[in-house]
C-alpha cells in the first residue's frame, strides 16, 4: 500500500518507541513497585503528548521538503487527527483498567509494572492487526464499508450500555483460569506467580494481566477500522496509534481519581464512533475533509468533556 514513510523513517520511529520505554522503564523506575503520584502522571503525559507533537512537526518539516506543503499539511492533519481519536477512545480503555485493579483489590504501586506489560503486549498486537488491515484494505477496497459498519454498531451499542458496567467475575477467560490453575487467595506483591508445597499457583495480578490484555485487544478492534476512516497510509496509522498507546499508561494514573468525574464520556466516544462510522459509509457520496473531521471529533470529545464536568458539580 502506498505510504510516505521510508525504511528509515520505519526505523526512526521503531528507535523512538524502544528510546521512550526503555527511559520510563529503567530511567525512571518504571519497572519498580511504587505508588505513582500525580505530579509524576502529569509530567510523564506532558512528556508523551509532546514527543508526538514533535514526531508530527517532523514529519511535516520532512514532507515539505520532499514531497510539498499540499502533502505535508495532508499527513499531519492525519496523524493529529488520528492521534486524537485514538487518544479519545483510549479512555474508555482507561475506565475499564480502573475497574479491573478495583476487582482485584490491587494497590497503585503494584499497578505500574501490569500496565507496563499492557502496554508492550498492546504494541505488539496493534501493529500486527494495523498491517494486516492494511494489506486487506488494499486487496479488498470493500472492507472499508464493514469497517464503516462495524463502527456504527459498536456505537450503538456504546450508547446503549452506557450505564452498564462489564460483570468481570463471568468473563470466560478467566474462569477458565480458575478452573484449570490453582490461584492464591491474596496478592503476592508484583509476583505473577508463586510456588507452594511444590506446586505452582497463579496470583491475582496475574488475572488482572490477563483482562488487561482482553481489554486491549477488544478496544484495538474498535479504535483501529476508525484510525482507516482518517488514512489508510500505514505509517501515518501506525505511527499515530502507538503514540497514543503510549502514553495510555500515564494517562491512567493522571486519571485514576477522576474517574468519576467523566461520567457522560462514553456517550462523547459513541458519538465519535458513530460520525466515522458514518464517513467510512458515504465516502463514494461524500468526501468530508480531513480539517472538518478533526474539527468535529475535537468538539465532540470537548463537549462530553465539558457536560461531564459540569454534571459532577450539579451532582456534588
């Protein structure tokens, strides 16, 4: 499929992902059990947010150069839009996370090092699906319109289970955990697993790992068909949904206790689903501009950011 980025440019940015993880994990403690403080989320989601508005000014200083201000404006117009859809329907993520360490009674200092983890294995699994998409978006153009189709039903359905919260006790997976390995009653600090009277047992941070991971793979299937509703150039897909990945973690302790306070979010996120749904469909009709898109998903998520807010202080 036809994209902008090079062998090179492949490989800076496979440099910048490794760079950046390699810094939060050894650099700053990343892989140590202790409790994340908020001056510490807040700095590390500057940190992120940063190096991808300055991949994107790269990007565009690179292009102008080479290929045209028209082509330049174009790919960084896609790159911050798709990073701000994939930021957007990350939250949701976020919420479900808070949910699954809240089920599991697993403190914050022992969160750190399942997200990490998370996050890795989120990486891995994303840039395998976004080349496979890409390779079926170019083999068969149509699929663009199940994409298109597949969101809006999955915004529907946002809308509708809104006020539901997933009961993780019957998740299928995990009782099949429980029911072929033994498990320990209570957490073993970081530890996944533990060895007693010879016999090897599993912990309950190992469960909370396991739907974290679930989690993942669920919201990759929906957030990655959006990111094609933006471009299907690879890179531009790639680059901007990894970068948003990656800063999920720090975005999860920067959120962790205001949760509460976002309370009409997911209708924000069905609603942005449901406008790229709807663009995917009608774009042999109607070709809505990138600037347009971008526009619109920022007020979206500006508005159920706004209205959640003021809902938590009528309710307070």
């Amino acid at each position: 499929m036809e994209s902008v980025g090079t062998w090179w440019m492949w490989g800076v940015f496979a440099l910048i992902v490794v760079v950046m993880l390699a810094a939060d994990l050894f650099l700053f403690n990343g892989g140590k059990q202790h409790k994340v403080s908020l001056k510490e989320a807040a700095g590390w989601s500057v940190a992120w947010v940063s190096a991808a508005l300055l991949f994107n000014a790269g990007l565009w200083w690179y292009l102008k150069d080479t290929a045209g201000i028209a082509i330049a404006n174009e790919k960084a117009t896609q790159f911050l839009t798709g990073y701000l859809v994939e930021k957007s329907l990350a939250v949701d993520n976020v919420f479900v996370w808070m949910m699954v360490f809240s089920f599991f009674a697993v403190p914050l200092e022992l969160q750190r090092r399942v997200l990490l983890y998370g996050i890795v294995g989120a990486i891995v699994m994303r840039t395998v699906m976004i080349f496979t998409g890409s390779w079926l978006i170019q083999e068969f153009h149509w699929i663009l319109y199940l994409f298109g189709a597949f969101l809006i039903v999955t915004g529907i359905k946002m809308l509708w289970f809104a006020e539901h919260d997933p009961d993780l006790g019957k998740n299928p997976v995990i009782r099949w955990v429980r029911n072929h390995y033994p498990i320990t009653e209570k957490l073993e600090g970081e530890r996944f697993f533990v060895t007693r009277d010879g016999v090897r047992h599993a912990t309950p941070l190992l469960l909370a790992l396991v739907l974290v991971e679930i989690s993942d793979v669920i919201f990759a299937v929906d957030s990655i068909p959006a990111i094609f509703a933006i471009t299907t150039d690879p890179f531009i897909v790639l680059t901007s949904n990894l970068f948003a990945i990656l800063g999920l973690r720090a975005m999860y302790f920067l959120l962790a206790d205001l949760g509460d306070r976002f309370a009409l979010l997911k209708y924000g996120l069905a609603a942005i689903l449901l406008f790229i749904g709807t663009k995917m469909l009608i774009v042999e009709w109607i070709k809505i501009p990138i600037g347009i898109s971008l526009g619109v998903i920022a007020a979206i998520l500006t508005l159920s950011v706004a209205l959640s807010l003021r809902h938590t202080a009528k309710q307070e």
